[in-house]
C-alpha cells in the first residue's frame, strides 16, 4: 500500500485548505482510513477517521466544527478539508490507512498557518 498526501501550503488564519491521500497497492473501499497531524516539538495525534463506506466518521474535538472528512472509493482518495485555520493547526498532516490491524502512512504534507 502507498499512500501519497498532498495539498498542503502556507496559508492566513482563518484560511481553508483541502488535504488529499491518493492510495495505491490494494484495494481502497476495504481501508478504514485517518488524518493525523504532528507539529514540530510534539507526538503525532489523531485528526479525524472515516469507516470504509464513509459512512462514520470520528474528530479529535480541536477538528469539530472546522474539519471534514470524506472519502471517494472510486477515486481511491480520501480528504480533509480544513477551515477556519489557526496558527496551532501548523502541522505536517499524515494520512494512515487501517485494515485488519495493519497500519500504513504517507509521507505526509505540511500546513502552516501564519497569524
């Protein structure tokens, strides 16, 4: 499985971007999938997941209300859109795709934010 994450950039507060995760090697619509993000200095922590059908989807609560995620099986992507941007959001943003306790990463993209 490769993962490839893009979209990322240097934007204003309160700014929108959308995040992209292309997912090759395997057979997408089975993947539950995720957003992470890791600032410079700190542990990597979860954004926000969606199940395999899209149907269910969970948010850390710093991304309630400012942050979508979807999904698209036919192109095999899955997004997030971010809004309402912050200086906190500043961040390399991680996708990771899940399937019988298998973890797999991209590369990931960064997000600054300037105030």
């Amino acid at each position: 499985v490769q993962l490839v994450e893009s979209g990322g950039g240097f934007v204003q507060t309160g700014d929108s971007l959308r995040l992209s995760c292309a997912f090759a090697g395997g057979t997408f619509s089975s993947y539950a999938m995720a957003w992470f993000r890791q600032a410079e200095g700190k542990e990597r922590e979860f954004v926000s997941s969606i199940s395999v059908s899209g149907a269910t989807t969970y948010y850390a609560d710093f991304a309630k209300g400012r942050f979508t995620i979807s999904r698209d099986n036919a192109k095999n992507t899955v997004y997030l859109q971010l809004s309402s941007l912050k200086p906190e959001d500043t961040a390399v943003y991680y996708c990771k795709a899940q399937r019988w306790g298998f973890d797999y990463w991209g590369q990931g993209t960064q997000v600054t934010v300037s105030s």
